[in-house]
C-alpha cells in the first residue's frame, strides 16, 4: 500500500468486485473475510455484485448482498438484474433502490450464450431505472460488447455509465469507443496490461474517467494496484484512479463511513512491507 505525501495511507475504492461463494474462492460469501483480505491490499471500500444473481438467481443474489453490505459500512451493493426479466428487475429495484445500501444497477452478458447487453434488450428496463437517478454498470469484456455499450451511453445520456472490463484484451478499440459518450467512465479491471490504462488517459485527455476496479476473486486485486505501480501518475491522477473519480461519480464526498477514519482496526492486515495478509484462491477466466 503506498501513502499520500502528507504520510496517510491512500484511499481506495474498489467499484466492481463479485460476491458469492465458488470452489476456487470458498470465502467469497463470508463478508468478514472478503473484507480482510480487501483491507490487506489496501482496498477499505468495495462496491460488490452476486454471482449468483448475475449467472442464475437475481433475487437469492442480491439478497445475500443485502445482507452483506448492511452489516459492513464500507461495502456497498450493486443489484444484478437481467433484462430479459424487466418485472422481475423492476421489483427488485423498487425493493432496494430506495435506500442507499445499493449504489446502481449492474448488467452482465447472458450467462449461458455470452451475449453482451444491447440497447434493444434493456430499453424496458431502463425505463424504470431513469428514476433513481443512479449510475449503471455494464460489464464490457469485448471490444463488441463496448460498442452496445457506447451505443447505449448516448441513448441515456443523463445517466452516469461504468464500463466494467475496458473490453477485455480489445482494450483499445475498446478505449477508442468509450471516449465519445461524456457520460461513459471505465473501471480499470480486465486484461492485466499497464498500456491500457495510460493508452485510456491519453485517448480520453487526463484520469478523470478512470476507476479502480478489481474483479475480485477473479483477479487479484493486489495485480490490478500493480497496474498503477508501473505507470508513472502524479499523485494526482493516482488519487483520481483509486478513489476521487469513484466519490465524485457515486456522490461520495460527505459518506463518512466509506473513508478511512471510520474503518475498523483489522487485526489480520500486514503492518510492514514484508508480512504477507490474507490468501486469495482465484476463479478462471470464464468469458
């Protein structure tokens, strides 16, 4: 973990990371442990999304998030709808999207055919969401995935859009497509590659559109930080990176339980630089 130049440690938001139990990463549904291995990479928020919900049970899914994020401040939710299922998602929404344990709406390819999200298949649903006035995420892991995405940016162009994945190993097509829509940002999880996040900066003129995002348990997030750490950013588009975009997007500024003073002590965290925090088994690539 690096500090700030007045000797604090940085801040780090985590916009994107999964949440559930799988074979390769059993702890994933026990919110004490993803959030101390969060803490031992220096991550003291995390927004999370059900794989459950996105591969099979929204409802089931997204409870369990619920239930997470409601006994830990720094977490918060995104709720997993499909749109092919617009009642359904419109219930859930109604259900959780009045408090502020949910921080948006996250959209996922179809789990069975890898279909990326059109504007066609979430026009009903967006419909609905237009009036939370909350951001939206959608998972990019294809340079054809970001055009849909692209696509649809301009057709709402009030709402704060999250490219989840930067298009995958089609970053720079990928990147060149999210440039035009203002209100598209891009979270920096996906192909581990440093070229990509300073290709983004130089295509999209500076870091403002650019969150840090994980992707946990399938990637590491101590591997997507080690992104950042070959680039040489000022600190002031590090900061931007890791957490300033993130409370400006999602209005964050004021919510005192999200930064650091308010954080429980965690007792398992590394203290030096040689003490080794909490293990990560992690899934395969599956799209």
């Amino acid at each position: 973990m690096m500090a700030t130049s007045d000797g604090a440690a940085e801040e780090i938001i985590d916009v994107h990371c999964g949440w559930g139990e799988t074979p390769f990463a059993p702890g994933w549904s026990d919110a004490q442990q993803v959030q101390d291995l969060l803490l031992s990479r220096g991550i003291q928020s995390a927004f999370i999304a059900s794989d459950l919900a996105r591969r099979f049970d929204p409802g089931a899914g997204n409870t369990a998030v619920a239930e997470a994020v409601a006994q830990y401040p720094q977490m918060r939710g995104w709720l997993v709808v499909h749109p092919d299922h617009p009642a359904e998602a419109s219930a859930q929404m109604r259900r959780y999207l009045y408090g502020d344990r949910f921080v948006g709406v996250a959209l996922y390819p179809d789990p069975a055919t890898g279909r990326p999200i059109t504007l066609r298949a979430v026009q009903e649903v967006m419909v609905a969401y237009r009036r939370f006035a909350r951001p939206l995420l959608i998972a990019a892991p294809s340079g054809e995935a970001m055009l849909h995405i692209a696509e649809i940016a301009r057709e709402m162009n009030s709402t704060r859009i999250v490219a989840s994945g930067m298009g995958g190993d089609d970053w720079r097509d990928a990147v060149d497509i999210a440039a035009r829509p203002l209100n598209l940002h891009l979270d920096i999880s996906g192909a581990l590659c440093a070229d990509k996040i300073a290709y983004a900066m130089q295509i999209m003129h500076g870091s403002r559109k650019l969150l840090f995002a994980s992707g946990a348990p399938r990637t590491d997030p101590a591997a997507v930080l080690g992104l950042l750490d070959d680039l040489e950013l000022s600190p002031e588009d590090r900061a931007r990176i890791l957490s300033n975009n993130a409370q400006r997007l999602f209005n964050l500024e004021n919510d005192d339980a999200l930064h650091g003073s308010h954080l429980r002590p965690l007792s398992s965290a590394p203290e030096t630089a040689g003490e080794v925090g909490p293990t990560l088994d992690l899934l395969p690539p599956d799209e």
